[in-house]
C-alpha cells in the first residue's frame, strides 16, 4: 500500500487541526463547558457545531450525495486521529460514536425511504441515535447468534418486540434506534435489524447506567422493550440479516474507534513532552532523564505501531476486504495504547497529571473502556487465533498484484 495521503485529504486534515487548535482546545480548561456527565455541554457544542458545518468540516466519512464529502475509510484515518487531540474533538465534526456507525450502515444498507426518515436527520444535527444489541447476562454480549434473548415477533401488522438491552451508548439523549431482535432459532439467520423511534409505545430508558469514566452524550443506558410495535417497513435489511447487519456495521465502527483514541494518545504524549522540557529536578529537566526518554519514545513507538495498523485495516476495506484479522489486532493494540499513553503521561506529570488541571485524568479513565467496547480484547485474540489454526502460515502471506 502506499502511505501518501492525497493533497485533497491532507487539506482536510490541515483545517481541522486548525480548528480543534483554534475552536476547541482552549474550551477545555474552563469547568463551564462540560455537562454533569463531562463532555462538552449541549448549548457550546450546537455553536461549535455550526462552525464546523460552515467550514465545510461536517460529516467527512460519508458520501457527498448523504451529505458528506466520501474520505473513505484511509481519508477517515488521517482526520480521525486529528479531530480526537481533543477529548471534545469527534462529535463537533458529527464523526463520534454511536451516530458515526449508525450513519455509516444506514447509509450502506438502508432504502431510500429509510435513509430520508432515518438516516438524513442524524446527519443533519437534527437527532442522536443508538445501537441496541447487547443484553443482560445471560442474553447477548460477544455471542449475539447464540444468546440474543429480545424477540422479535411477526404480526399482521409488522413485529412486536420484548426484551431488555443494556449498556446502550448515547440511549439517554438518542431519538432514532437501530435494534437487534430474534426472530428465529437459525444460527446464522436467527437474527434482524429493525429501526425505532424513542417515543414508540412499548419503549423506555430504564436507567442511565453509572460508570468510572466520561460519558458519550446520552451515557450507557439499561433499555425496556415491552410489547412494542413497529411496522414491518421498519425492517433493515431482510428477515434473518441482523447479523450480517451487525458485521457490516461493527467492522468499520471499531476502526474508526481505533482512529479517535490514537489522537488522543498523541495528546498524552504531547502534554507528557511538554512538562517534561519545562519541569526541573536535581538540577536537570525531566526531559533530559533517560528514564522518561524511554518512556516517551517507548509509547511513540507504540502509537506508531498503532497508526500502521489502523491504515493496513483501513486500506483493505476501502479495496472491498471485510479485513477482520486486521481491524481486530488495531482494535487490541490501539485500546492498550491508549491506557498506556494516559498512565505514562500521567506517571511523568506526577501529581499534576492525577489532577484535573489537565485532560488527563480524563482520558484515563475514558481509555479503560477501551478494552471492552466492541468487544473485549479476549475476544479478538482468540478470533485472531482461530485465523492463525485455519490459516497456518498463510496467515502472514502477501497479497500478489497483477
């Protein structure tokens, strides 16, 4: 593959830094621009949103004719990691999570009448969304084929759902839902994909469930399903295409995590360098210790080894691979990157670091989720394990050109 990046994409790139630098760095540092969960509060984000929309920084990752300006998922790479220098950075470009892989499965999977009722509202700004597959124990989490235990019932008049979700990101403040849903006991195509609004009878938060780190806007939330009705035209896809929903969506959506936590590794770096060439101690600067040298150059390394799997991953879907050894070795390493890079800045800041004088004590226990979102680190290795037991040494083998 080829590491250039366009002239196209790296002015994209160049704006953005621009903009995080200029428009939303500085709003970190003043307690009155967070919501009580500890992102950006609703009132500056709309502000900061409108900005971004009018530079023409809106929506990269999708296609012009959806609204956005089709980067593609190397283009996505390249500004991702720009966006997340700042913990606010994604959702003021309408590039974070949930909403980010909602988009990008609507827009791939959905009908024209779908995307227009359901898709063109959460690109527009005008709505949040959600992802409501994994359940209670012993409902689904890793095994969604074999352990979904919310139904999907077939009526006259579409399907009645019943069941019960839970750590449903952004579900507090989300308006338009994708659901995952039995509607069979086939292994393979047991399960389907609906789409439904908040206000659905049947429907309701049942909490917003507390947790150690910041939150996405509208937290992780416990959800009810309780005899709900939702017409059949709500179906996505067809009957029994709710896994196959869930791989064209999860794939692509744990990359473009990948992309957004190396940005914020780089910060960790970036403020962990900075204190180190300013900080004097036994008659030298911390960046003059070979101690914190090595630490540094350690987890730049590391970051670096990040970047290069997240492009390999991002270059294969892009020329039509479903690329799942790829994006899961990203997955594991950059989730353990980025908790190493908070610890290490955190551990040369002293207690500087510890405090909230710095984003860092943030991202530290933001990175924590990270090996457990969209699937636990565990789990992608003994995916990657199987690949290596069926595959042998082909595992490693190059592509061969024409």
């Amino acid at each position: 593959m080829d590491f250039t990046i366009s002239p196209r994409v790296e002015d994209y790139r160049a704006r953005i830094a621009r903009f995080v630098e200029d428009e939303i760095l500085p709003l970190e540092a003043d307690p009155a621009n967070y919501d009580p969960h500890e992102n950006i509060r609703t009132e500056v984000l709309n502000t900061l949103r409108d900005k971004a929309r009018s530079e023409g920084l809106w929506c990269l990752q999708l296609k012009p004719e959806t609204g956005g300006q089709g980067l593609g998922l190397q283009g996505m790479a390249v500004c991702y990691e720009e966006m997340n220098r700042s913990i606010f950075g994604p959702v003021v470009f309408n590039s974070a999570a949930p909403d980010d892989g909602n988009m990008q499965v609507l827009e791939k999977v959905g009908t024209d009448r779908q995307k227009k009722q359901w898709l063109q509202p959460i690109v527009q700004g005008a709505v949040r969304s959600s992802f409501a597959m994994t359940e209670p124990a012993p409902g689904s989490g890793s095994d969604p084929a074999g352990m979904m235990l919310t139904k999907a019932t077939r009526t006259d008049r579409g399907y009645v759902i019943q069941g019960r979700k839970w750590f449903i990101t952004g579900a507090g403040e989300a308006q338009h839902f994708i659901l995952i849903a039995r509607t069979s006991d086939d292994p393979r195509k047991g399960l389907s994909a609906f789409l439904h609004h908040r206000d659905t009878p049947g429907f309701r938060v049942a909490r917003r469930i507390p947790i150690m780190g910041p939150e996405e806007h509208g937290g992780h939330c416990e959800v009810i399903y309780d005899d709900m009705e939702i017409p059949a035209e709500n179906l996505l896809m067809d009957e029994g295409d709710g896994l196959k929903l869930t791989q064209i969506r999860l794939g692509p959506a744990r990359l473009t995590h990948c992309m957004r936590w190396l940005g914020l590794a780089k910060r960790c770096v970036e403020i962990a360098t900075d204190y180190a060439q300013n900080r004097m101690a036994f008659g030298e600067r911390l960046s003059q210790r070979e101690s914190v040298q090595m630490m540094l150059g350690d987890i730049a390394m590391q970051i670096e080894i990040g970047r290069l799997l997240v492009m390999k991953a991002a270059w294969e879907l892009d020329r039509g691979s479903y690329a799942r050894k790829e994006i899961s070795m990203a997955k594991v390493h950059v989730a353990n990157v980025l908790h190493k890079a908070a610890d290490t800045a955190i551990q040369i800041n002293g207690a500087r670091g510890y405090s909230k004088d710095t984003v860092l004590e943030w991202i530290y226990r933001y990175a924590r989720q990270a090996r457990l979102v969209d699937g636990a680190d565990e789990v992608h290795k003994m995916v990657l394990h199987r690949n290596v037991e069926t595959q042998g040494r082909a595992f490693w083998q190059w592509d061969v050109g024409s």
